[in-house]
C-alpha cells in the first residue's frame, strides 16, 4: 500500500490500515511483531478479520440522511460514539509516553481509556495528567493478595471505577517471534540490534534517554535497584496468577466495589456463569489472536454469547475492529461497545496523541458514515435484522 503521509499531517492518513503500515516502517522489527504479531500461525488474527468480513450489511435504501444517533449509555456515561481504548501492556515499547498519549486522545473525545495492570505509565501519573480521564483499569491477578489489593486501593484513588479482570492470559500465548527476537530477556539478537540502529527516530521516541522503560504500577513492589524494565518483567512473571478460578473472582466481586467486568470470555456457559457472580459485563475477547491459537473469532463468539446476556450486562467486544462498520457489526449482533486495541496503538506509534486521536476519528468517521448508508438512524435500532450472511444464505436473528 502506497502512503501519501508527510511529517504529521495526518489527514493524509485514511485508515487504520494505513496507520499500520505507517508503524511498520516507524518501528523496529521486533517492536513491530510484539505490537501486531498473533499465536502460532495467527489462524486467531487472521479469523478474527474474517468474521467481521463473512458478515454483511442488509441496509435499507430511501431512508433520508440525517446525523445518525451513534450516543450510547455505557455503565453510567455516556458516549459520544460507543467504543473505547482497551487494555494494552508495555506501549511504552511504541512511544516513551504512549500510555498517557492514548489517555489524552481518549479523553479529548469523551472515551474512556482502560490501562494495563502492565502499562509503563502508572494510574497515578495518568490521573495527575489527564485529570479528566474516563480511567478503567485492568487487572491481571496476582498472587501476592497483598499486592493484589494494593493495586486495588490505588486504582480507586485514582478514580477508576470500573474494573475489568483479564482471565485468558494465565500463561502466555506461543508467540514464537518473541522467541526468535530475543537471546534472553530484554536482550535482543545481534540482527535485531543492528535493526534497532536503523530506526534512529524511534531510538529518540522510546529508549532516548534512559532505555525502556519500566511497569509503572508495579514501581512500588520493587526494590529500588530493580525498577527498571528488566526488574518488573521478572516480578510480573513471578507474581501473575496462574491458579484463577471463578472463586477468585467471587472474591474479587466481594473486594472491588465498583464495576467489575470479565475479559477474555468466548463461551457462552461462562457468561452465565460471570452473571450468576453479579458482574456488571463482559468482555467477549481472544486477546487480539495473540494467546489461544484456535480460539473463535471474537465476532464468532459474540454471536453466541449475546443470546446468553441480553441486556443483562454490559456486553463489550475487541479483538479485531479496524473500520467504523466492525463497530456496526458488533452492535448489530449484541455488543453494547467495542475495545480498540492494535487500531489506536498503530496511531500512536505513528504520531503519540495525534495518531492515536487520528485513529479514533477515523473509526468514528466511518462508522457514522456506515450507518448513514444502512440507513440505519439510530444504534439503538441495531439488530441481527441488519445483517446478513451470503454464503450461508441465512439471516441472522435474535
Ligand atoms: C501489544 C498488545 C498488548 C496487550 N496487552 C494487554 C494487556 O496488558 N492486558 C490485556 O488484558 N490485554 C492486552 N492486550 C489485548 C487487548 O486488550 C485486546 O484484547 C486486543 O488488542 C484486541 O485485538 P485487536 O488489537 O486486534 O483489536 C494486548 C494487545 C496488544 C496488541
């Protein structure tokens, strides 16, 4: 794909695919593959684009053209638009400050913004910076319940109130590149190396001047000598839960008391299992193909779930959404709102807030121009009677 983009002017900019190819020649190799490599052969990645493109738009035609109602109510505010910047770890690895670029993008268009338990910012230093942040926060369990409440406690200083636990990342995805990039920990292959010295403006972006950076929630659980990139993957390999089950979560239901939603759920039997716990949503997730290798796309899952929840609880999707008529698609089948994950860290490795922000506005843009053709005046209207798959001449319902 050829781009037309000069220094910043990010008008020239016209899709998230666009973005994507941008951050590929911006980023290193191996900062290119952490950010939009997947499991094993990618079967997951690669499915969760197809079951958005395998489902088609049954639009309706004379509908006259109006500015299409795309606000929505989600777990008390309201949106301007029903989506919202999902949990990604180690962004730090794009742009030096790409946690709080993503905040202030978010911000600045009413969004919430949802930091990684393994973000390089911490919550605090998001709050004093975006103080009007819409903050959630994501918690990978931890098996020190001392750290686990500590983290907790901070994130309702912070301000957040709403809670999603992450349950599919126990172990690791296979992601092989990781395995080829790096000799050992945090110390890349000499082709790497030599890889990362042709990409000076990246050099200045993120390791300029005191190398990567740390996990900044995780600063204060580690001795001093020690807070440093190196020091918290070693902790957060340590201390991440391997043993969650649902009775962790009960506990967490009882310890949290804002909202608190399940991310990384793909069956419909554990939706109704997070309800019978009093959860206020679910994140129907695969992690963006990037741990289960063979999972259902998100989109496959939705459609089985959404039957399930039916307004019970907040239903949200990732995994996958890169045009304004995924967001469409996944109301269209059930979803309250959808998580952007690799659509706005592309931009901000590109261009920090405004790439981030120009990926919002993008999905924005396309998303009310999508509803404006279906003829579709108001996302309240969406249902699985706007869709319709072709091949399996099927339409979808309820
Ligand atoms: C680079 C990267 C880091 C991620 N880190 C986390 C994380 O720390 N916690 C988490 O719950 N999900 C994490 N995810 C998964 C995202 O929250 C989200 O599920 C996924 O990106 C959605 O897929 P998509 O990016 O293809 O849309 C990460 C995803 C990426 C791409």
């Amino acid at each position: 794909m050829r781009s037309f983009f000069r220094g910043r002017d990010l008008s020239r900019v016209h899709s998230i695919a666009e973005l994507a190819e941008l951050a590929r020649h911006r980023l290193p190799h191996f900062a290119w593959e952490y950010l939009s490599g997947g499991a094993e052969d990618e079967l997951t990645l690669a499915r969760n684009r197809a079951s958005f493109s395998e489902v088609h738009l049954h639009s309706r035609t004379l509908v006259p053209c109006h500015p299409p109602v795309t606000q929505r109510r989600l777990l008390g505010r309201e949106l301007a638009v029903p989506m919202l910047i999902g949990p990604t770890g180690y962004n730090g690895m794009l742009h030096r400050d790409a946690d709080l670029h993503l905040a202030r993008a978010a911000t600045a268009r009413g969004l919430p913004f949802c930091l990684s338990t393994v973000s390089n910012v911490s919550m605090e230093a998001i709050k004093a910076q975006v103080p009007d942040v819409n903050l959630w926060f994501q918690l990978y369990a931890m098996r020190d319940p001392e750290i686990q409440a500590s983290l907790l406690s901070r994130a309702q200083q912070a301000g957040v109130d709403t809670l999603l636990l992450t349950s599919d990342a126990m172990v690791l995805g296979n992601r092989e590149w990781d395995r080829r990039n790096f000799v050992r920990p945090r110390e890349l292959s000499l082709g790497n190396k030599l890889d990362v010295l042709r990409h000076p403006r990246w050099l200045r972006q993120v390791m300029w001047p005191n190398g990567l950076p740390s996990m900044g929630n995780l600063e204060p659980f580690l001795p001093p000598a020690e807070r440093n990139a190196l020091g918290s993957m070693k902790f957060i390999g340590e201390q991440m839960d391997t043993l969650l089950d649902w009775s962790m979560l009960a506990r967490l239901r009882d310890q949290w008391s804002g909202r608190l939603l399940l991310k990384g759920v793909l069956h419909p039997a554990d939706a109704e299992k997070a309800m019978a716990l009093g959860l206020d949503g679910l994140v129907v997730s695969n992690h963006g193909g990037r741990q289960l290798e063979g999972a259902l796309g998100s989109l496959d899952a939705l459609r089985l779930i959404a039957p399930v929840v039916r307004g019970k609880m907040a239903l949200l999707l990732d995994s996958g959404i890169r045009r304004g008529s995924d967001i469409a698609k996944a109301l269209a089948l059930g979803a309250d709102a959808v998580l952007l994950g690799r659509a706005t860290l592309y931009g901000v490795a590109v261009a920090a807030e405004q790439g981030a922000g120009r990926a919002l506005d993008l999905l924005h843009e396309e998303f009310v121009r999508t509803l404006n053709l279906m003829g579709c005046a108001d996302i309240a209207d969406l249902s699985p009677d706007w869709l319709a798959d072709v091949h399996a001449h099927s339409i979808y319902r309820g």
